[in-house]
C-alpha cells in the first residue's frame, strides 16, 4: 500500500473519470439510439459502425457518419432524436459495472479527489451517475460535460476543464476511460490514462493507458499493491531504459478474472518520445510476485 510520511500532508491527487463504457455499461445503447435517430431520418447506418465511435461527442461523431454538424438544423434534429431515444428506450435499463461505487468509495478513503469528463449532455450525465449510483461523490463544480466545452473527445478540451475545475496540474491527475479518445485526450492534456476494457476495445487500442483492466472491479482489487502512481510519483519498480531517456515499466500478474489468464499493466509517464523499435518503444518485461 501507499503510505505518506507521518505528519506530512499527502499531495493533492485526483482522478478523471469518464462514465459511459467506464463506470456504466451503455456503449451499446449509445450506438443503437444513434442509429435508431440516424434512420428515423433516412440515413441507414448499421449499429457496427456506429459503435466505434462512441466516446465522441456529436460534434464529432455526425459529420462521420452523415456528413452534417451538429449546429445545422439537421444536426440539431437529430441530436434531439438521439437524446430522446436513449432516455425514452434505453436509460432504465442500464446498469453499472461491478464495483464501481466500492472503487469510487476506496479512493475517496485515500484522499483521491474525483471529477467527471464526459462527452453527453449534462442532464444525461446526471441520469448516468445515478444509474452509476456515484452521484453523491461526484461535485457538479469539478465535473463537465458537452456543453461545458467546444470540441469533445479525443480534444483536450473536456479534460482541460476538469483539470481548471479542481485546480490541480496535470501531474496530479490520472484519466480513467473505456476509449482510445480518452487516452488521447489525456495524452494532449499532458496526463496519464488508466484504461478499462469494459467499452468494448482492444489491448492493442488502448497501449499508450499507464494500465489496462478489465474494468472498476479489477482495478480495485488492484489498487492497493498497484504498480503504477500518479505521473508526480515514484513507481515500485524498477525501469526497462530505452532510447531517448524514456521509461517503460512493465508488470505481469497471473490472475484468474482475465480472459487471457493474466494482468498486463504498462506504467510509463505520459506522452513519451518514440523511437522506431516495435513501434517505438522497447520492452523489457519483469515478473512482480506479491
């Protein structure tokens, strides 16, 4: 476990969740209400090429698949549809990850400061966290949401506000998302990503996280002996050098609850230089026992 020095303060730390695919499993929800909306003005789009594409915000994610902004009048319509089919069709009968409100109870014990980052609108993400039943550790001042913003995910723009909000630098936080435009976001917010598997993606699609779980139970379960720490804080371990000055940590863990039968977590201060070795960073692998 982390331990701060007896009679000194523990630095100011924080973590920026996103909700959907993350803490609340509604990626798919997301896309059929999108493609429902979609259709309900001529525009056929299947659900499979909607869903890779959740974690946008419809900023984004309309002109990819209809060609139209959001702030046209079409856009507007269909933005309004969207919002009505997911309330109306999907909202009660979402449910949360395991865990997640045990996760957000753990931190909230170790001092951790937690804000939200998301890409809906703020009147679904209230619904969302209550569906989360986090509601009640999440402040609305350190929490944003479409509307707060110009541009969503993968911009930084989301992540720069919460960061504002709780008036920390960017070592003291840590993203924690379902989505590569999580990650990236953090990476230009010049912040460490923890990614959850639970949105649907692939290892491969999420290496740049400084972690990968399966979800909030797992990274719970992980959390007191994790290898990993806020960017402003030592690792545990030791470090595999690589060109540049760079560092990679690498843990594997044998565990039961993976489908692959083991943990692998990355641990690397965010946004490293790359070079041209396996895609531009070198590995060194170490086993951690307990």
């Amino acid at each position: 476990m982390h331990h701060h020095l007896k009679g000194m303060p523990a630095p100011d730390r924080a973590m920026i969740f996103d909700v959907d695919g993350t803490l609340v499993d509604s990626n798919g929800a997301h896309a059929a209400a999108w493609a429902e909306a979609l259709h309900d003005f001529g525009i056929e789009r299947d659900v499979d090429v909607v869903r890779p594409l959740i974690g946008m915000g419809g900023d984004r994610l309309l002109p990819r698949l209809a060609g139209v902004t959001d702030d046209s009048e079409l856009g507007r319509r269909i933005v309004a549809r969207r919002a009505q089919r997911f309330r109306d069709t999907y909202l009660d009968h979402l449910s949360p990850f395991p865990c997640v409100r045990e996760l957000f109870e753990r931190l909230t014990e170790d001092g951790v400061r937690l804000a939200i980052a998301s890409s809906v609108p703020q009147d679904e993400l209230e619904a969302l966290l209550e569906v989360a039943n986090v509601r009640d550790f999440v402040d609305r001042r350190t929490s944003t949401s479409a509307g707060d913003v110009d541009a969503s995910k993968p911009d930084l723009d989301v992540v720069h506000a919460a960061l504002a909000r709780l008036g920390l630098p960017p070592a003291a936080a840590i993203v924690v998302g379902d989505t590569p435009y999580d990650i990236e976001a953090a990476r230009r917010a010049d912040l460490g990503a923890i990614a959850f598997r639970s949105g649907g993606w692939a290892d491969r699609e999420l290496a740049d996280a400084i972690a990968i779980y399966d979800g909030p139970r797992e990274m719970l379960a992980d959390y007191d002996s994790r290898p990993w720490d806020w960017p402003g804080a030592p690792t545990r371990f030791g470090a595999g050098q690589r060109r540049g000055g760079g560092r990679l940590f690498v843990a594997v863990e044998e565990t039961d609850g993976f489908q692959s039968g083991r943990q692998v977590v990355l641990v690397r201060p965010p946004a490293p230089e790359r070079d041209s070795h396996r895609g531009g960073v070198h590995v060194h692998a170490r086993r951690h026992v307990e």
